[in-house]
C-alpha cells in the first residue's frame, strides 16, 4: 500500500498501521469467551468454524448433543447474547471496531471480504482460523456498526460503513466498467485509474474518491475480474479468467514477451494455477500446433504471430525475407534477419540456401531469389 503524503495522512496511516500490528481476532474470541459455559463455547466455535474446520450446521451439531436444532439455537443465541452484555465486551472490540472502521474508511467505505481480511490480517498472518474469528466479531458482536453486501451474480461478498456512499460506490463501477470495455483488453490498475479522473463525473466527487476507494470498488463488480498478472478485465474475458488452454497460453506467452518451449509453457500454466486442472505438456504441443496464432521459431519452441514473427520454414522465412527487402543479401545480413524470426543454428541457414531451386548465389556472393 503506498504510504500518503500529507502530514495528517501520515498521522492517520501511522495510527492505523498501529492498530494492525496490535491486531489479534483469535486472542480477543479467546478472552470473550470465558464469559460462556463449556456448551456454549463449543455450538459457537463449531457454529463458526472457530476450531479450525468449516462451519456446522445447528443439525449436526445437535445429533452430537442429543438434542433438537432448535435448542442449539437457543444455546447459539444465548451465548452471542452473554458476549454482547460482557464486562469486557466494549475493551475487547472497541480496538477492532476502531481498526475495521479506519481500514473500511480509507478504502471508500467498502471493501471486498477477502481485501478486508487481508488488509486486517498483515500483523498475525492471512489463515483460516484467523478469518473466521474476525468474521465472528464483525458478523456477529460488531453488526450494528457493519454492513453485509452478500455475495450475489452481480457483486461479491462485501463489507460497507453504515454511512458508506453507496450511490457514488454504483456510478463508478459503471464507469469504470465502460473504460474498461471500451478499450477492449486488459489494463493495470494504475491505467484504469488515470482513465477514470478524465471523467466529469470523478471531478465532481473527487473528494469521496481517493485511489484506494476506486481500486475497492473494482474488486466488489463481478463483471470485473484480474488475472495472475495484476491486469483487469471484463471476467467474460479469456486474458482475465482463462477457461480454455488456448486462453492459458495465450497469456503465457503475452506475459514472457518472448518464445518459450512448450514444456515451459505447460510448467508456467501449472505455476500460475488458473484453475485446479493440471496442464501437460502434449496438450499444450497440440493446441500451439493447431493454432494458428502461435509461430514454431525452434524445435519446440512457440512465439506469438502478433509479434512479427513468420510462419513457415526457414527457407520460406528466407524467401520472405528477400521478397520484402526487394534486393539481394549477403549470407550475414540473411542469417541476422532470419534469426530474429527463428532460433535455429547457422548452419541450418546455410543450407536452406543451398537449394537453387529457390535461391540463386550471386557472383557479389549476394542471394536473391531463384525465380
């Protein structure tokens, strides 16, 4: 996160990064909870998924009990109740509320669960036992203070500030989404951004929109996606969510700017992790191989056609060559244009330009072409 610069952003940014280092959801459930018995303790950290495991339901937890759903309610119920009235209820969560409150605030006043939980979660480490407790003391003890945007086809899972704007938060997504379209390929954040304060509507309300606020409200769109690369897009996109191999190579290939071997590329895909399906190299081989997009420059070896590089042989590289400098050249100047279109040894060259069939040796020692 870039630090601010004025002297009172300093002050505010000092005092939050504070707050963080001194954050801690797992000691403050731990404290709060020796107000309960021994029961209530148990249905609320397995209704929670405060032990470490996911989350069970009031039916299960119930069978273990031997007793009905809804007296596991009642327990569940009472327990959260019992906290709320605690003496060291307001010590306890006044510093996360505090906390919660200036990281929401900074960002606009929402933010994605995952952002939130990972802007809160630096100090004391991003796991799951870690988010499931702050997820309890925001839910659950802090709800009055915080809103829920629950996760829907249009917008993920968030959380916002009462008095959060939530009209200017919609507007900009709207915009951001039509410059994002509207250049119809993936741009860094940085650029969207930039593109997003040449708007009337951004300077009109640039006081409810530092930096921060519009990088979280792109997270919260669902039509918005970023790829492994830090790049947004339109989540429909292929070099945003890739779906198919082709996507995935295709973006490999993007992202190096140079030729790569397949087994590479199949070992890069797997390193990224698009998805859980594994890459292997033969699949890989077979889709560059029958996409026309990717050129073979070596023996194995795929580049991107939108780079310039030539379909074909090398002595179909060759006879391009020449045809478009439309003059003869000497062998040096043949073997320094080609290899910049295939990484093959010279030697290979020299014999392509054996065959007169396609190319004639001047008595200058210049080439050009047989017919």
């Amino acid at each position: 996160m870039d630090q601010p610069n004025s002297i009172l952003d300093k002050i505010l940014y000092s005092k939050k990064t504070s707050e963080i280092e001194h954050f801690n959801p797992s000691e403050v459930v731990t404290e709060l909870f020796k107000n309960l018995t021994s029961r209530e303790e148990d249905v609320l950290r397995k209704r929670y998924g405060l032990l470490g495991k996911e989350r069970e339901t009031l039916e299960n937890i119930g069978i273990s009990y031997h007793v009905t759903r809804e007296r596991i309610r009642q327990v569940e119920k009472s327990g959260i109740g019992k906290l709320l009235k605690a003496k060291n209820y307001n010590s306890l969560t006044g510093p996360i509320e505090r906390t919660v409150f200036s990281v929401l605030e900074q960002h606009g006043g929402v933010m994605t669960e995952d952002l939130l939980l990972k802007e809160l979660l630096q100090a004391v480490g991003d796991n799951f036992t870690n988010r499931q407790n702050i997820i309890f003391i925001i839910s659950e003890l802090l709800g009055h203070k915080f809103k829920l945007l629950v996760d829907s086809i249009v917008q993920r899972r968030a959380w916002y500030l009462i008095h959060a704007p939530l009209q200017i938060i919609n507007k900009s997504n709207e915009i951001l989404f039509q410059i994002i379209e509207k250049n119809s390929r993936p741009l860094t954040i940085s650029d969207i951004i930039i593109n997003f304060k040449k708007t009337d509507f951004y300077r009109q309300n640039k006081d409810l929109l530092p930096d921060d606020a519009i990088i979280s409200y792109i997270t919260i769109d669902k039509k918005i996606s970023k790829n492994p690369f830090d790049e947004y897009g339109l989540t429909s996109w292929g070099s945003i969510v890739p779906k198919r191999m082709n996507d995935k190579i295709y973006l490999v290939l993007k992202k190096s700017g140079k030729p790569m071997h397949f087994t590479e590329i199949a070992n890069k895909i797997n390193e990224i992790k698009f998805d859980s399906r594994m890459a292997y190299p033969p699949t890989v081989h077979n889709e560059l191989i029958l996409n026309k997009q990717y050129v073979l420059v070596g023996r194995g070896i795929y580049a991107l056609k939108e780079w310039g590089y030539q379909p074909g042989v090398v002595s179909t590289v060759l006879e391009n060559i020449l045809r478009n400098d439309q003059k003869a050249l000497n062998r040096e100047e043949l073997v320094e244009k080609l290899l910049k279109q295939r990484m093959v040894k010279k030697n290979t060259i020299h014999l392509a330009l054996a065959n007169r069939s396609k190319f004639k040796k001047n008595s200058d020692n210049t080439y050009s072409l047989a017919s």
